[in-house]
C-alpha cells in the first residue's frame, strides 16, 4: 500500500477545519491558487480535494463567486479510505467502479466531440507510451484516460465522481503485485489492445461496441486481482457484515 495521496492529506485536513468550525458555515474557501500555495500542491490536488467535498455535501459552489462552506451539510456517499485496506474491499469497490464507466463509454461514443475523441487517444497513447518497471508503476496508471472519457461523456456527475474517485483509487496497488517483471511486455500490450477497442469504438461513435470494450477491460483488471486475492488466501468479495464500504455516511 502507498501513502495516502496529497489530495486526501488536503481533503482531511479541509474537512477537520470544517468539523472545528475554523470553516465555518457559509464561508467562502480560499481559491485554488491560495490553497494551493498553503498546502504547497498544485491546482489540480485541490481540485480533487474539493471534488471529494463537494460529494460529502461539505462545499456547494456558486457561480462567479467561490466555493462555500454549506449551511446545512447532507448525508451523503463516501468512501473512506480506511475501509479499503483490504482485497475484499478494494474488488467492492472496483464492480462500482465498473457499473459506472461501461455506460460513461458508451455515453461517451455518443457525445463526444471531434477534439475529445483526439484527446481521448492523446491519453491513451501517453498512458500506454512507456513499458515500466511493475514496481515503478500502480495498478491504475492509465486512470486520467479513464478520465478523459468520462468528461466527453458529457454528465458532470459521472465525471466528478471518478474525479472524486482518484485519489482513492489509483495509490492501493503497485502493478508489481499483478505482473512479473518478465512478463511486463505482453501484459502492457494486452492493455494496450484493450484501451485501442475502447479508443476506436469512441471514434466510430459505436456506443454498445465501446461499452463492451470498457466493461472487458474493467472485467480483465478485476480478474487479476481477484487471481491475487486466491493467491494469498484472501475472500474475492467482502464478507457478509465485515463492515460497510461507505461506513455510516451513506
């Protein structure tokens, strides 16, 4: 397991101020570049953090003013951290992830814009550019491709969503865990042929062929980590009542 990302670190620490009431109800937050100079990140850490506490109903945002402390702080989704330091989990977690991205695909074939679809492979290809080291790399290497689909799907909330899903997703595993070094080559060109379906579905607006290639990728990915699940004698699913993913805040 890696350390938490600097998104988390960010979002935990925004959050306390909340609870304490440093940030107080109504309070406008400082801008990203404030933040960013205070925590010492860059901009787009920030925003992964304020994606996460929009998801908690901790922030609202106005147009043309800021982002806000809420009045009235909802229950809502969330996913700590804590509850995935386990395989079990993490496989839990993952299916979620699946369910959301096939239709993102799809929706994605449909909408996408000429420019998008170049981007989409522009990611791609630089996800899919270098063969590393496995134990240079995690198992979510390629996620802002991922990501570059999901914002050409046009739905701001399956692309915050995923956003809000980074930082907790992409430090659980190194690709080490996976993938031998020896067999580093044929397992990138694998994944290279499964992101090319995806691409070239998006491209030919083909949204049932895109979502095929999506699901099958996601499948692929959660099969090796359930074959690393057997293999160290863990449970491919969560247990019943071993706790719930999204603890008592759902």
């Amino acid at each position: 397991m890696k350390r938490e990302s600097l998104s988390t670190i960010v979002f935990e620490r925004l959050i306390a101020s909340i609870h304490s009431g440093e940030l107080a109800p109504g309070m406008q937050l400082p801008t990203e570049a404030e933040l960013g100079a205070e925590f010492e990140v860059s901009r787009t850490v920030i925003r992964e953090a304020i994606a996460r506490l929009r998801s908690e109903g901790q922030v609202v945002p106005r147009q043309g003013k800021g982002v806000f402390v809420s009045d009235a702080p909802r229950r809502s989704f969330s996913i700590p951290t804590e509850t995935l330091r386990t395989l079990p989990q993490t496989l839990s977690f993952l299916e979620l992830r699946l369910a959301l991205e096939t239709e993102a695909a799809a929706r994605c074939a449909m909408r996408r814009t000429e420019a998008e679809a170049r981007q989409i492979r522009i990611e791609m290809e630089s996800a899919d550019s270098a063969y590393p080291n496995p134990e240079d790399v995690q198992v979510h290497y390629d996620f802002d491709f991922h990501l570059a689909i999901a914002k050409a799907a046009h739905n701001d909330y399956i692309y915050e969503f995923l956003l809000y899903l980074k930082p907790i997703l992409v430090p659980r595993f190194q690709l080490s865990y996976v993938v031998a070094s020896e067999m580093k080559d044929k397992y990138f060109d694998r994944i290279h042929a499964e992101h090319e379906a995806i691409v070239r579905a998006i491209e030919v607006s083909d949204p049932e062929a895109a979502r095929n290639a999506m699901r099958l990728h996601l499948e692929n990915s959660l099969e090796r980590l359930r074959a690393l699940a057997r293999s160290t004698g863990q449970p491919t699913a969560a247990e019943p009542g071993a706790g719930s993913l999204f603890g008592s805040r759902l």
